[in-house]
C-alpha cells in the first residue's frame, strides 16, 4: 500500500467497512475503503461460489425435475454469509490497524 492509501483506510470508519461488506452487498466496504484488489478477489470468490452452485445444482435438478433440494440452497446462502462474515471482519480489522499507524 502507498501512503496514501493507508491515509485513505485510516480516515475510513472500521465498522462501517465491516456493515457495507455484509449489508448491501459483498465486497461494498472495499469500494468504500477504496480497496480494489480485495473487493476484486471478494467478487471473484463470490462469482466462483455462485457459478459452483448453479453447476452443481443444475447436474442435480437435470435428473429430477422438481423444485431445487432446500439444503442446496442453504449451503449456496451458507457461503456466501461466510464470506460476507470474513471479508466484514478483515475490513474492519484492517481499518483499525491503518488507524493504529
């Protein structure tokens, strides 16, 4: 990171980098942060997970044609609030540590 991008992290608030990364999306509080390689590999990691689970649930439903199994569906929304978890508690933790420098 230049410094001035640090400059940029500490005036950020800590918790709402950790908010917008759960809240309206994944990745909101790396745009916020103006973290770009972050919220380039939270999308690309939530895109992977979306794409995994539209391929493995379509291998499933192409044999049975019934509405998608609800454990599919909550391991797919399991992931990505994990993700949203992670990246939330990482913009936080990083916004504090830039703050403490």
């Amino acid at each position: 990171m230049t410094p001035e991008d640090k400059t940029i992290l500490a005036a950020s608030a800590p918790w709402l980098g950790a908010l917008l990364n759960v809240v309206p999306g994944l990745g909101t509080g790396y745009i916020y942060q103006r973290r770009w390689r972050a919220y380039w590999i939270t999308s690309a990691l939530a895109t992977a997970w979306f794409l995994l689970g539209a391929v493995l649930g379509g291998a499933a439903s192409a044999t049975d044609l019934t509405a998608p199994d609800p454990r599919n569906q909550l391991v797919g929304l399991g992931g990505l609030l994990l993700l949203a978890a992670l990246t939330a508690a990482e913009a936080f933790r990083e916004a504090r540590r830039a703050r403490m420098e």
